[in-house]
C-alpha cells in the first residue's frame, strides 16, 4: 500500500518544530533525525518506503532548520534542548500512555540526538537499552576530541565563504526557500555548543575544556 508523505507542525510553548509524516497512524513508530545540512526532506525516499512495510514514520525539521524554530544564541542549540525537542514532538503523535516509544534514526548531527534519547529517555526509545553499554566511553570520548578539530576547521570554511560570495552562494543552495545566510549562525551551533556541554552516554555531562 502507498501512504502520501504530509506536514505537520507542533508549537508549544518553548518550541516550534514541523516534519514530515508518512504510513499508518497506529504502526510502529519510527523518527528520522537528519544531519547537517539537510532537512526533514532528506528523508523522502525512506519515509514511504517504510510506511509500505506498515510503519508510522516521522521526519522533523530539526532545531534552525527548515520550518522549525531557529534561535540566535549558541546555548539554545544545546543537546538538552534539542532532546526536549524530540520528546514535544513525540507526545504530540498521540500514541496511547505506555505506547510512546519510538525507534529512533540518525544521520550525521542527528546520532547525537538519538544516542542522548536512549541515555536520558530510554523509556521512550523502542528497545533495550543499558545506559553505558552502547557506546564505549573510549569511542566517545575520541569522537569528541575529533569535533574539536572539526569545528575549528568548519569554523575557518564558513568565515573564508562568508567574504567569497560564490562560496557562500554554493552553501545556500544546500536549503529551501526559507533558508538564508541568517541560517548558517544556528547550524554552526550545533558544533560550537556540542563541543562545550554534552551528555555523556553513562548518563553524566561530560564538560569539555575549551582551548
């Protein structure tokens, strides 16, 4: 059976976020969180291929993208924030007391937001989860030291684009209609706030020292 992918907008109080829908209300529910630079969109050919094995599958427009809420402080693109997010929208599908779980999908920046889900909310994640024992804390930690290196050098790229208008009209084309070069500020801030403040997997906040 073919499900068409539709919007949809939750607003609450603290936090705007649209996405994209697609398959059965009532089946399992998967949520696809896109990376950078991307959008909900980037989930267009998984949306309906899954909808058609009989899952309700969801794809928002994550925190200074697309048609969610974007912000102009580097401290609201937080993990703990972005996560908030995640749980508003989830509550906002309906799902039965007890039912509001989901798989959780990520792609680039989105991992981190996943991983957080299954280390602070693991009720609400749609499988067995052990804080601790999905990612190594080795691992984890040189993966972060590697997001140093790279937010340093996506930094340096995103300023050299800034004074080089071919440049930074290449990096436009990357967004839809509403995005523009007031975008870039929030989409760096996932690196820049990533780096400073982030939930470790044991359940801890690991502080990162900052050179």
């Amino acid at each position: 059976m073919t499900f068409p992918v539709t919007e949809h907008t939750v607003k609450t109080d603290r936090h705007t976020t649209g996405y994209l829908a697609c398959g059965p209300q009532d089946g399992p529910l998967l949520v696809f969180c896109h990376g950078w630079p991307e959008l909900s969109l980037s989930w267009r050919h998984q949306l309906p291929a899954f909808a058609a094995l009989g899952f309700r599958c969801v794809a928002p427009d994550m925190r200074g993208y697309g048609r969610s809420s974007t912000y102009t402080r580097h401290e609201d693109f937080a993990q703990e924030l972005i996560v908030q997010d995640m749980l508003e929208l989830l509550a906002s599908l309906g799902r039965a007391p007890g039912q509001d779980r989901a798989v959780w999908i990520g792609h680039d920046w989105g991992s981190p937001v996943v991983w957080n889900m299954a280390a602070h909310h693991p009720d609400n994640v749609d499988f067995d989860f052990k804080p601790g024992q999905t990612i190594a804390d080795k691992s984890f930690d040189d993966d972060v030291w590697e997001l140093y290196h790279l937010t340093e050098d996506f930094n340096e790229r995103v300023n050299l684009a800034a004074k080089n208008p071919e440049k930074l009209a290449e990096l436009k084309k990357v967004f839809d209609a509403q995005a523009t070069a007031n975008h870039l500020y929030p989409l760096i801030s996932w690196y820049d706030v990533y780096n400073k403040r982030i939930h470790h997997p044991n359940g801890s906040d690991a502080q990162a020292a900052i050179k």
